[in-house]
C-alpha cells in the first residue's frame, strides 16, 4: 500500500488504483490516518514546517464507516509558504470527508472492471439473455436481468440481497444499487449502513437494518422494513422519511407516500434463499431473522432462521460436532475448534412446545434440511452453546438453559442427529418430553464459491 501512496503523492495514479486505494482507505480509520499522515508528511517536507497540530483533526474527519468513491485528484501545490500549509490542511480534510460522505449521484459509478459483489446461492434462476451465470460470478457495475427464479449476491462488504424474477437489478457501486422491476430483500451487517436502492419512484437508504422492496405494475414502491430503520425519500428530494421495523410504506411519483400494513407474505419465498437452504422437509419451517421471532414456538415443528450476519470470525468458536455421521451418545461427540479468520454463517434451529408435555408423554420431531454450503460444524452442548451465544447477533438464543442442548444419552427420549458425508444435509429426530426444549446452532462455510454452473437441483 505504501507504493500507492507514494505513486498518489506523485500524482500517478490509474483509475483503479485509485479504487483501490480508497478502498483501503475505508477499511479501517487507522488506514484513514495512516494516509492523511503521509499527506501531511509530504506537505510539511515541502513546506519545511511542522504540521502535526491538524493530526487530532485529521483522525476525527476519517470515518469508520466511510464509503469508497472515484478517487479525488489533489491540486498542484502552492508556490507561497503560508497559502500551501492552508490549502494543505483543507485539501486533506476534504479529501476524507469525500470519500466518507455518502454519493448522491448515480453517476458516481465504481470503475467497469472492478467487481464487489458475487453470485453465491440461485433456486430456478433463469436469465433474460438465456445464458446461466455460474456460482462465483463476480459482478461490477453492470445490469441482472432475471427472468425466473431466485438468486442471492454477497457483496464484499457482507451485505447480502436477494432478488426474485422477473427483476431487473443494476450495480452501480459497493454502495449504490438500483430495482428497475421485481423483488428484492437485503440485508446490511453493522457499520456498512448507507447502502442504497434507487426505484423509478423512491430512494431507500440502509440505517443498519434489513428490508424488502417490491415494485409493482404502476412502478409504485412498496417498501417493508423487518429489522432497524431505513430512511425512504422521492428522487432527487432533499428530505426523507424515517421507516422503522415492522412498518412499510408505499411511494408513487404523483402522490404522497402511503403507510401500509406490515404483510410480510410477499416476502416469504425469499427466506430460504437468503438463509442459504436448498430445501427442507418434515417438521422444519423457515422463518425471517425477526428479533420478536426468536423464540417461535409450536408443538410441531422445528424453526429455522439465520443468526446475524455473515463474517469472519473475530476469535475462536467452539465446535461440538465436527465430523459427517450418525449421533446418538455424547461419547460420539467430535470437538474442534475453529480459528479466527474462517468467514461463515450461522443458521439457527430452533425447537420449543407451546406447553410442558405430561412427563410419560414423549413425542418425536423428525426433518431433513440441505444448505447450499458445506456444513463446518454444529454447536450442541450447553457450555458450547453459552460460549457462542451472541456470537453472530445482539439477541440471545435461550442458550443459558441447560435444556437446550441436545439429550443425547441413546435413550427411548435420546435425541439423533445426522451431518451427511457431504456435508450439506442434516438430518434431526429430536424427542421432546416434559420441558424438553432444543436448540443447534449450525455453523455454515460463507466462503465466496469458486465459480461452477449453477445447479438447481
């Protein structure tokens, strides 16, 4: 990186590298500082005077949650000692508050052949242009056009959207997106808040959240918020309305915005998808990552949501079962831990009755689930569970009740749980007498795919 600093200062920077730089920049605040530094550096030596009483500023303008933009040129230095050291100082501090400011032009466009955005999970996806996209398809600023199906892009920075055809969807940069037609739900992992989609009729800007939008025959948005707040506004308007969890609105270009029953039930086909599952089958239910949905209860049926957001892992993470077979006894059990750095998903599967049974009454709950990714290991024991627990969100999981973990002691009341040789099926026969309540926290390889054909079997 020091290459590219020292090639910025000289003025000889491609249009990607300028990207790339910026990009860095955006990272980390420490990167920020670490440029505005050497900007300063670069100055004072010029100058022959010290700058060092900017650098408090300095740090304070380099936003955590800046946003990479075309990169801006700086202007040739001044001839006269003291209109240098103050263009100096604004030049830099501008410098950082534009690429940490948010855009407000579709125009801000990330360079062609730079990609930020893959292609990792597709169910019946088919294309306008007849030609499948193969899982790992790496996209830059460019059009999806689909004409069926379901398909699911991770950017780099973790947010994830999902799009139902048929939609067209254009990538305009890591932060600007835009729905010409169909259905699309996203979601924005903390500290990656100002992600926006632009409709023909509206503007939505992420405050840290996760969302869905439709666009209807008339091009109207209809725009339903399922966690945290987005901020909604009419193109080009200077004000904006807030939207918080549970709310939904509808923007037409020639009316008011309209507030709108929260229906969730345009969304449901999109939670499998976003979750990373295949399919499931038996007493599995897919439900969305509502935090007033984390203890979904029923008598019959096994709840399934993904936990949080995808990421790196930050430290170590205990693994109760690591190994594909078949496990009734804890003495079958295969611990491992897993390193920091690994990137994965954490999917929840979540069991609680509505009431205690009668202690002679034992009834089993039997399902089978397949994700699109490899499987790395399950969490299942209570001291795992309580070790994990908020690991991958702010909510809690119940893990702090012993009853939780998996009863496995081979037993008529015993719990079963199966990971296939591949690794991408578990199969579950949970008992359930008395107060007996489940949960597995299944740890799922968020890594991006290397590129293949697209299955959809």
């Amino acid at each position: 990186m020091n290459e590219l600093i020292d090639r910025y200062l000289d003025h000889d920077l491609s249009v990607d590298e300028q990207t790339q730089l910026a990009i860095w920049i955006k990272a980390n605040p420490a990167n920020a500082e670490r440029f505005a530094r050497a900007v300063m550096l670069h100055d004072r030596l010029q100058n022959e005077m010290n700058l060092d009483l900017v650098s408090a500023d300095i740090s304070r303008a380099a936003s955590p949650q800046s946003e990479p933009i075309p990169f801006p040129q700086r202007s040739p230095f001044s001839t006269r000692r003291i209109v240098q050291i103050a263009a100096s100082i604004v030049a830099t501090l501008a410098m950082i508050y534009a690429i940490s400011r948010p855009q407000n032009r579709l125009s801000d466009r990330q360079p062609r052949g730079v990609a930020f955005a893959t292609l990792v999970h597709t169910v019946d996806a088919l294309y306008e242009d007849d030609a499948p996209l193969e899982l790992g398809h790496r996209f830059a600023s460019e059009n999806l056009r689909l004409a069926s199906g379901f398909v699911q892009l991770q950017f780099d920075s973790g947010i994830e959207v999902t799009l139902q055809g048929p939609a067209e969807y254009e990538l305009v940069s890591p932060e600007r997106t835009r729905l010409h037609k169909g259905i699309l739900t996203a979601s924005v992992p903390p500290g990656r808040e100002g992600f926006r989609v632009d409709t023909p009729t509206a503007e939505i800007t992420d405050l840290g959240t996760a969302f869905g939008l439709e666009l209807d025959a008339s091009k109207a948005s209809l725009v339903s918020v399922f966690s945290g707040e987005v901020a909604v506004g009419k193109p080009g308007s200077a004000s904006s309305q807030s939207l918080k969890e549970g709310e939904a609105l509808r923007i037409e270009s020639a009316r008011a915005p309209t507030t709108l029953a929260f229906d969730p039930s345009r969304f449901e086909k999109h939670w499998p998808v976003s979750s990373g599952i295949k399919r499931s089958t038996g007493a599995f239910r897919l439900i969305p990552p509502w935090r007033r949905l984390r203890f979904a209860r029923s008598d019959n049926r096994i709840f399934v949501r993904q936990e949080g957001f995808v990421g790196a892992l930050h430290k170590p993470l205990q693994l109760n079962i690591s190994e594909p077979g078949t496990y009734t006894h804890k003495r079958q059990l295969t611990p491992k831990t897993l390193p920091t750095g690994q990137n994965v998903k954490s999917i929840i599967l979540h069991y609680q009755p509505l009431e205690p049974r009668p202690r002679e009454t034992v009834k089993r709950l039997i399902g089978e689930i397949t994700f699109a990714q490899p499987i790395i290991g399950l969490v299942t024991q209570h001291e795992a569970l309580m070790a994990s627990a908020r690991r991958f969100s702010n909510w809690s999981a119940g893990e702090s009740r012993r009853r939780r973990e998996l009863n496995l002691n081979g037993g008529p009341a015993g719990d079963i749980i199966e990971l296939s040789s591949d690794r991408r099926t578990l199969r579950l026969n949970l008992a359930s007498p008395l107060y007996s309540s489940d949960l597995i926290r299944v740890i799922v390889d968020a890594s991006l795919p290397i590129p293949q054909l697209a299955s959809n079997q």
